[in-house]
C-alpha cells in the first residue's frame, strides 16, 4: 500500500480508517480512545490532590492518600453531617408541633360537630293551629329546604366569578424538600466504603537512591524500589504493602517469597492475609481509577 492509502477513496474496501474517520465527522455512535501518559496518576501520588505523597497513607482497600489530605476530608465530612443532622432534627421538631396543631383542630372540630348534632335534637313547643298553614290557610314551606338551594348557588355564583385561575389563593403551593436522615458514617471518597482514622496505615516507600533529597527524588522517573527486590516500582508494576512494617513490595515478591513463609522480611513479624495490601495501581486521575485505560464516549445512534 502506497502513503496516500489513507486518503484513497477509490477502493471498492470500506477500509477501518475511513469507518472511524467518518464516525468522528458525522457526531453518531460511540468513540473509544486510549489514554496517554499524562492522563494516568501516579501510584504514589494522592487520589484527592494528584500530587506524590510526603507523609502517604493507605486504606485497608488499597487506596493511597496523602495524610493532611485524607484527615481534612474526613473531618470535613463529619463537619458536614453535624450540620445535615441538626437540619434533619429541626425538621422533625416542625413536623411534631404541626401534628399537634392538627390533632388539636380535629378535636375542636370533633367537639363542634357533638355540639351541632345535639342542638339539633333538642325539642321546641309546637302550636298546633299555626304550625301546619300560613296565615292565607296556604301550607308552610320548611325554611331550610328553600335555604340550602340559596347557598349553594352563591357558593356556585361565587367560584363562577372568579376573575382568573392565576389568583393566590389557587395557585398550587411549593412544599418544603423533605430532607432524609443523614448516616454518620464517613465514606472513602474512592471506593466507596466506610473509613475512619485509626484505620489509616503509613506506607514506607524505599528510595531509589537514598541520597537524594525530596525534590531531587521527585524529578525522576524512577522513584522508589522494592524494599526487599530492588526491583523498580511504576504504575505497570502491581505492588502490595506490608501491614507490620509498612513497606512497599511488588506482587511478584510476595506471591514468590513471602507467601511461603508468611513473615515479613522487615520486620519479621507474623503475617497473614489480612496484613498484606494491595495496592490499588495508577488510574486516570479526572475519570476513575484501576487499570482500564480506554476512555468511550456514548453518542446517538443513527437507525434504519
């Protein structure tokens, strides 16, 4: 194929260049791109400021935090549900007074309607030569019969006249958001799970060169290696850290030398599963985390 391949248009061969090239033109369909190097974060840099680590911590998940950073999230947190609680409780404060006032209405409204119904069945004295026929001899009309047609058609005379239905009072009214109970427990903002402070582990990387002061160190490539390998350490090595000592250590040593002790090369204290952790691995620092390094963007579909 000649250099201008791409650009051919005279093949009878709908080529793959010219499908993504006339997929990213046209706006349809869904576009999948690889992320380079400078959207992937670091594995020894924080997952809340994306910056390497001085003093760095890890969750029991794996997760790496800077120190200051993850104790001024949690304490934030808690900051913020102090004050969705003392909302909640002032809601609930205003929904028990409001119950109150309605059970006292219903019961005022209880006791009318007792007082109504016994009104009404109390006797009168009747004049027997009067109460059946007028003065002409004609027969009397019960008042109330001819009193509820007159009410109900100024009731009904009254809704017709109204000048507009935008008035205030039809207009609907907006009710106040209920808010939900907050749960007081702090999340990690990564994964997801519950995390407190006494369960945050220093991590010890070791330097590629001890001699090397903090700036110097972070200007480079390589930084850290393994404490026990000297292997060195980057975003395509998996790496594990050891609880008792809390140093950093790949994958491979773990699985090939301290697992069949279950020691800690270190310190020499008793290991068990729960005391190595892995390290979650450098993932895109604005999307997510994890290995996956492929970025899709879901566009409408064109349909037959």
């Amino acid at each position: 194929m000649t250099r201008h391949g791409k650009n051919c248009t005279a093949g009878a061969v709908y080529t793959y260049h010219e499908k993504k090239k006339d997929t990213a033109a046209s706006g349809y369909g869904t576009q999948s791109i690889r992320l380079g190097k400078d959207a992937i974060k670091d594995f020894d840099c924080c997952c809340l400021s994306l910056q390497p680590c001085k003093n760095p911590v890890v969750t029991p998940d794996g997760y790496l935090y800077e120190k200051q950073a993850i104790l001024e999230y949690i304490l934030h947190q808690k900051t913020e549900i102090a004050k969705k609680m003392k909302a909640y409780e002032k809601q609930k404060q205003a929904q028990k007074s409001s119950n109150q006032l309605e059970s006292k209405s219903e019961e005022r409204q209880k006791v009318a309607r007792f007082k109504s119904s016994e009104s009404s069945i109390v006797s009168k004295p009747i004049n027997p030569f009067t109460s059946g026929q007028n003065k002409d001899g004609e027969p009397a009309r019960p008042q109330s019969a001819s009193a509820e047609p007159s009410t109900s058609g100024s009731a009904a005379t009254s809704s017709q006249s109204l000048p507009s239905f935008w008035i205030p009072m039809l207009t609907p009214e907006a009710k106040p958001t209920l808010v939900k109970k907050p749960s007081k427990t702090v999340l990690c903002p990564m994964s997801g799970r519950p995390i407190k402070m006494n369960e945050l582990i220093p991590v010890r990387f070791t330097p590629l060169d001890p001699s090397l002061e903090r700036v110097a160190l972070l200007n480079r490539q390589e930084r850290y290696v393994c404490a026990v390998t000297r292997d060195v350490l980057g975003n395509s090595v998996p790496c594990a850290l050891l609880r008792p000592s809390g140093c950093v250590v790949t994958q491979e040593c773990v699985e090939k030398l301290i697992r069949m002790d279950m020691l800690d090369p270190v310190s020499g204290d008793k290991l068990t599963d729960r005391d190595i952790i892995l390290l979650q691995r450098g993932g895109t620092g604005f999307a997510g985390s994890g290995v996956d390094l492929r970025a899709k963007e879901a566009r409408p579909v064109m349909q037959v």
